[in-house]
C-alpha cells in the first residue's frame, strides 16, 4: 500500500513540471492557461490535504502496527497460559477419571444424607405440631366446673344468697291426652274444668299460632324442655378454650349418665340474680366484654324417657288415701277411752300418715332407689382425643333430673265432691266423739262451723279454682287482681299483667295459655304462649270496650278459660 501512495506522488508531480514548460509560449497561450493553472493549483492544494491525511493515516497504521506486534506477544503469552491450563486440566480430568468411584460413592451418600434431612425436616415439623397441640390441650385443661343457677318450669328458680337456700334441678313435665286434644285452642266444651268454651271466632283469632297434640302420645312430646343450665368453665387458659369441643352430660356417684342431653351450649351474658321466682327459659347472644368462663345450655328429657325419670305427685303424695287417712283418724279418736288417748291416737295417726306420705316414693336402699330422679347428680365434660376420652366433672353433686307428672285442673273436681261428703260424715262424728270433752255446745258449734266452711269451700270447688289461672294486673297502687263478672275501669296506656294461679302454678302448671284481646268485638291481638310464660303486656292505649280471653290447658288437654271486660276511659 505504501509503494501505491508513493507512485500517486510521483505522479502529481510530473504532471506539475510539464505545466511549468510552457511559459515561454505566446501571450494568448498564457492567457488561455490561466485558468488551467488556477485549476492545477486547487488540485495541487487538494493533493496536498490528501497527502497530509494519507500521511496521518500512515502514523494511524504504523502505531495500529506497533500494538499488533505487542497484541502478538501478549497472545502468545496466552496462549502459553493456556497451554499450561490445558495441560493442568488434562491432568485434573485424569485424576477426575481416576476418583469416579469415589465419587459416585460420595454422590449416593449425599442423595442418603438428603433423605435422612427431609425426613428430620418432616420429624420437626411433626414435633412442633405435637408441642402446639400439647400446648392447646394444655391451655384448655378444665380445672374446675361449678353450676351457678338452673331454670326450669318445674320448680322455677330458687337462688338465695349467702348459702342459705339453691335448688339446682333440670326437669320437664308430662302427661297423657285424656280429652282426644289435637289442638289448642279450640272449641271442645268436654275438654273444659272451668269457664265456658270459646267461640270460634276467638279461636280464630290465635291465626294459627297453634298447639297440635298426637292422640295417642303423651303431650309432652310437643314439648320436652327440661330448662336451662348455667355454669361456669375455669381452665388453664381461658382464651384457649373452647366450650364448642366438649360435650355436656349429667352422672350420678355410681357413674351412670341420666336421661337428659343438652343443646345451644354458648358462653352466656345472663345476669345471675338472687330469688325464689318462676322464670321462662331465655336465650342470650354471648357477650364479648362478658365473664369467657360463663356459659348456658338447654336441657332435653326425651319424651321417651320422660316415666324413667318420672316424679308423680299423684303417687307421692295420694289425696284419696289421704281422704281416707283423715277419716280413720276421727276413728282412731273415737275408739279412744279418755283425753289423754284421744290424744295420742291422734298424734300417733298423724305421724303415721306423714309416714305413709313420704315413704310413698323413697327407698332406704341408697343401691337400689326407686325413683332413679331421686339420686343426687353433676355436670360433667367430656372429649375425645387421640382416641382416648377425657372427662372432667364437677366437685359437687349439687343436681336434681326429674320430670313431674303434675296435678291437672280436672285432678280436684271429683276428688272435691268426694271430700265433701266424707266432710259431712267427719262433722258429725267429730262432735259426737269429741264433744264431751269439752263444753260440749261451744265445740259442737265450733266444728259445724268449720266443717260447713270446708263443706262449702269443697261444693264450690275452692280447690280446683285455687289451681286455675287468675290475671293480675299493676297499678300505681300495687298489684290487683282482674275479676270475672265486673267490669274494670283503666286509664288508656299499656296493662303489664301477670297470668298464673292462686298456688303459683306449682300444683298444676299450664302447658299452653292463650291470651287474646278484642275491642268492641273486633281483634287487637291474640298469643300463644307456652305454659311457663306469666308476665305479657295488653295494648289498651285506645278508648272502648274491651274482652280479655285467658285460655290455658294443661298436660293431660283439661281448659280452664276466662273472660273479662275492661273499660278504658
């Protein structure tokens, strides 16, 4: 490429000196070649710049080959460097060829100590699933259990403080249809003890709020609720607990689970309260700033088992044999010789019928009671886990189970007509035994006096009518009772009234009431109600003419109703 550069040179410059040899020519030749020279000297300047760029281009090339010639040497050292690589790595993979037995050896001891790992990994993970379960089986070990109250029909709720009186009892009444009931309300004037039958119009108004019975079951089976429970659950972690878990039964001393199984079990926000009260069962939402060891559940006797745990009154307590006890007492007396053994025939017939009362339904063979409802129960939870069942009760065996077949309203009618003809033969032989005794005028007309009382009281059916349903209503001046055949004046507002009986139900408790509220003939509201239920409210914020109809029945389909009028001014 140089000598091409050279030779360009050259070139330029002979054509140079042939332009220079014609200077001696004529003067219009001379004019006629300025303009060439003009052009010869543009070329010969840009020759010039090219010869100085050619010329760069050459020391450009000359120092590019001088960083060859190193860039050669230094390749060269590389490639030694590489060489010696090769050479190293020749000899590494003949030692690599020479150890791959061992190394396929130290391979499966590796693919061996990955297995053994992840099998570790799975072992801790397990380990520390067991040390949170333990932990929770831990935090929710129960370490006490105590009832605090019940409720039930039966016997209500009795709670005094400081110790002094608690009954703690779950128990459901039950009884046979002997009316053919199969509903409630009705029309069916044989079903009824007391009043007079409802019309139809004021069986419609309940609209199908009814109660339905099966003829030939007991009545019960409507309505098996054995009350309610409340109870307190202390564990090693409250927060950790979970009632939800458990399982609530009721166990005797000997072990044995009663009848009864519960449902809706919560943490409760009931209010615990002291008294001696009849109280509907009620049902609470749990409450979130609430004790979270406090809970409540509803208690069921099967209707199946409602007679294994059955506690009759009418066999604990006989009213005939009574009857008959009270007349052999007079005779006791009669048979007597003097004061003093009149006396103590009478004492010693009075003790003997408290006996024959209270013997009736015990045993004194606590191994072998004969009413199992008399035997003395507790609360127990219980679980399963890992298979195995944890059960934890509590400390006292402080619960009765029973279910009560109760007095009817029909139980003292017959019984009342009875009674007051043995009354009758009673008063007369009474002042003829006793009457000598004493002055004989004063205590003859003394005992005609009270027997013709209790004779009168027996033929108007005083007791039948102590047992069925009254109406109490509040005033500004106490609490007064709604009476029959009159007609009550009341200021227009809301009657808070109360519908129970003279005994407070205890004798003979309602199944059902029915309460409904016509004005001037046309319905303002109409209500079943379960037979527990005594306090409900009367809309009488308008003025008119009112009739209140009071329709209960009781657990063998008997009726006892009542109609009243009130005014509101």
């Amino acid at each position: 490429m140089k000598k091409k550069i050279i030779n360009g040179i050259l070139m330029v410059a002979l054509l140079f000196a042939a332009t220079t040899s014609f200077v001696s020519c004529k003067d219009n030749v001379d004019d006629e070649l300025i303009p060439v020279y003009a052009q010869l000297a543009n070329v010969k300047s840009g020759l010039e710049t090219r010869i100085n760029e050619i010329q760069t281009q050459i020391n450009e090339l000359q120092g590019l080959k001088t960083d060859i010639d190193a860039n050669k040497v230094a390749i060269q050292n590389l490639q030694n460097q590489l060489d010696l690589l090769q050479s190293k790595l020749d000899t590494i993979n003949t030692q690599i060829q020479n150890l791959s037995g061992d190394i396929d050896e130290i391979k499966a001891e590796l693919e061996d100590m990955k297995a053994d790992i992840d099998a570790l990994g799975a072992a801790v993970l397990a380990l520390q699933a067991q040390i949170l379960d333990l932990y929770n089986k831990v935090g929710s070990m129960i370490t006490d259990i105590q009832i605090n109250q019940t409720i039930n029909d039966v016997t209500g709720t009795w709670n005094l403080p400081g110790g002094m009186s608690r009954l703690l009892a779950l128990a459901a009444f039950f009884g046979s249809n002997e009316t053919g009931m199969t509903q409630f309300p009705n029309t069916n004037e044989d079903a009824v003890v007391l009043g007079e039958a409802l019309t139809a119009a004021e069986v419609a108004a309940a609209n199908g709020q009814y109660y339905h019975f099966d003829t030939d079951n007991l009545l019960a089976q409507v309505r098996n609720n054995a009350g309610m429970i409340f109870f307190t659950v202390n564990s090693e972690d409250p927060t950790m607990f979970d009632i939800n878990d458990w399982t609530l039964s009721v166990q005797n001393s000997a072990g044995r689970t009663a009848p009864i199984t519960f449902s809706d079990v919560k943490p409760s926000s009931y209010q615990i309260q002291w008294g001696i009260y009849k109280s509907t069962c009620v049902d609470t939402d749990p409450d979130k700033n609430g004790d979270p060891t406090f809970f409540q559940a509803r208690a069921h006797i099967d209707w199946k088992n409602l007679e294994a745990t059955q506690f009759d009154i009418e066999k604990f307590i006989d009213l005939q044999d009574i009857a008959k006890d009270v007349k052999a007492l007079y005779e006791n007396v009669k048979k007597a010789d003097d004061n003093d053994s009149k006396v103590n025939a009478f004492i010693n017939t009075i003790a003997q019928i408290l006996v024959n009362i209270y013997s009736g339904n015990m045993s004194g063979n606590n191994y072998d009671l004969k009413n199992p409802s008399w035997s003395a129960q507790k609360l127990v939870l219980s679980k399963e886990v890992d298979g195995v069942t944890i059960k934890k009760g509590a400390a006292d065996y402080d619960l009765a189970v029973s279910s009560v077949a109760p007095l009817s309203y029909n139980s003292f009618w017959a019984m009342e007509d009875a009674l007051a003809e043995t009354a009758d033969e009673v008063k007369d032989d009474a002042k003829d035994t006793l009457g000598g005794a004493v002055d004989s005028n004063r205590f003859a007309a003394f005992i005609a006096a009270c027997g013709n009382k209790i004779i009168k009281s027996l033929k108007n059916h005083g007791l039948t009518k102590a047992v069925a349903p009254i109406v109490l209503y509040n005033t500004t001046d106490g609490i007064k009772l709604l009476r029959k055949g009159k007609t009550k004046k009341v200021n227009a507002g809301i009657m808070h009234i109360n519908v129970t009986s003279l005994t407070e139900e205890l004798l003979v408790p309602a199944l059902a009431k029915y309460v409904a509220l016509f004005k001037d003939g046309q319905k303002v509201s109409a209500t079943v109600y379960p037979g527990g239920v005594q306090l409900m409210d009367l809309d009488l914020t308008k003025a008119g003419n009112y009739e209140l109809v009071v329709s209960a029945v009781d657990y063998y389909g008997f009726v006892c109703n009542n109609k009243y009028t009130i005014t509101v001014e």
